[in-house]
C-alpha cells in the first residue's frame, strides 16, 4: 500500500551546520511532496514543497531534492539555527485528497 | 488573519460522553480534512469533505462522524471518546484535490478523563 519512510526519526546538529532529512515512497503515482515543521504544541506548518516535474527547488536556507526514479527526496537545511529545532514531516500526495506522512524527524540543533 | 479557526483549543470530556469539535475557514477552500494527531506521531487522516462529498478513511473507527453545514465550517464528533481518543485533532483545508497546499488549523487538544 501507499507509504512514506523517512530517516532519520532524531537528528542533532551543531549550530550553523547542515542537516539532511530523507525519505523513500512507495506510490509512482505521487505527484506532490511537501515538507511540514511542526513545533510543539503548534500546528504543521508548509515550508518547501516539491512537484514531480521539478528535481530541485530552494528556499533560502531550505532546499529539496527530488528523485522519481529512486522514488527519493530529501530536505536540506543548510546553517541550522536553534529556531530550526522541531518536528519535521516529509509527505506524499499520490493523486487525490489523501496525504501520506513519514513519521517525522525530530531535529535538535545545538547552540 | 487566521485563515483556518478550530475552536475549542483544549477540550476535556468525560469517558464516553460525546463531545464535538468545530472549524472554520476563511479561505473558500473545496476541501475539508480531520486529522488525528497523537503524541510524537504523523497526522492520521480520519476523513475529509469535497465540498459537500463526505470520504470517510477506511480505518477510521464509527465513533468518529463529520458533518459539514457549510462551505466554512466543518464539525468533528465523537460519539463515545475513549481514552485512546486522548490526542491532537488538526483540521485542514485545500483548495480542490490536485496537488496543493493544505492548511492547518491549530488544532484542538482532547483529553478524556
């Protein structure tokens, strides 16, 4: 069935290195793939996302990758800040109305 | 401005005792999500509304409903919550099903006592 696997689930960085969070689907037919902080207690929030037709798209400090064959993408957080500590969700969108999450990292970066 | 409202914020109910939870949308958005989100855990869709189209997800227990009187609210009931309902219910809206952004609200924290 439809499925998203993401890797690391906990990643600590030092401040001002980067930090790379990936993950694999199993749905050819996904066609969107966004990319939500979350911090505590707070709602996910959209901060990059990715169509199928693009292989890279950067945002400042933020980037994502995108490979179709593999069925792998990956975030890119380039001079982490301690504000960057949080819950990280890839996801998949296959068509349709239903979003697949991955079960998150939870990145700590270190002042 | 809030573009996707869900009241209340922290709700407390008893063992099974049904409570309902409610949001709102500024943004004319087709599509309606409920989420359930627990401790540590990815957002679990429990359904969602295309417009008036109810989808219910396969697995959503029937103590779950939904209802949406309009095109800006949508209403979350919980018929009998259980302790295991104790968690985060994050409403969602989209503007139609391609691929497209969703918009959280800020959810509402169930407890059951």
């Amino acid at each position: 069935g439809e499925n998203v696997e993401q890797h690391p689930s906990t990643l600590s960085v030092q401040e001002g290195d980067s930090a790379v969070i990936k993950c694999t689907y199993s749905d050819s037919a996904s066609n969107y793939f966004p990319w939500y902080k979350q911090e505590l207690g707070k709602r996910p929030q959209l901060i990059i996302d990715i169509r199928s037709n693009v292989g890279e798209k950067k945002d400042q400090r933020i980037a994502v990758t995108l490979n179709k064959t593999a069925k792998h993408f990956s975030l890119h957080i380039t001079e982490t800040q301690p504000e960057d500590s949080a819950v990280y969700f890839c996801a998949a969108r296959p068509g349709g109305f239903k979003t697949i999450f991955g079960a998150g990292t939870r990145l700590f970066v270190k002042a | 401005d809030a573009m996707v409202i869900q009241n209340p914020r922290y709700q407390v109910t008893q063992f099974g005792k049904p409570v309902t939870l409610s949001c709102s949308q500024t943004l004319n958005h087709n599509v309606m999500y409920w989420y359930q989100q627990k401790s540590s855990q990815a957002p679990k869709l429990l359904f969602h509304y295309y417009d008036k189209d109810f989808n219910n997800e396969a697995d959503t227990p029937d103590n779950f409903q939904s209802r949406r009187p309009n095109t800006s609210f949508c209403f979350l009931d919980i018929r009998s919550p259980g302790l295991g309902d104790a968690a985060m219910y994050l409403c969602a809206t989209s503007r139609d099903g391609t691929a497209g952004e969703q918009y959280f609200g800020p959810g509402t924290r169930l407890t059951v006592t």
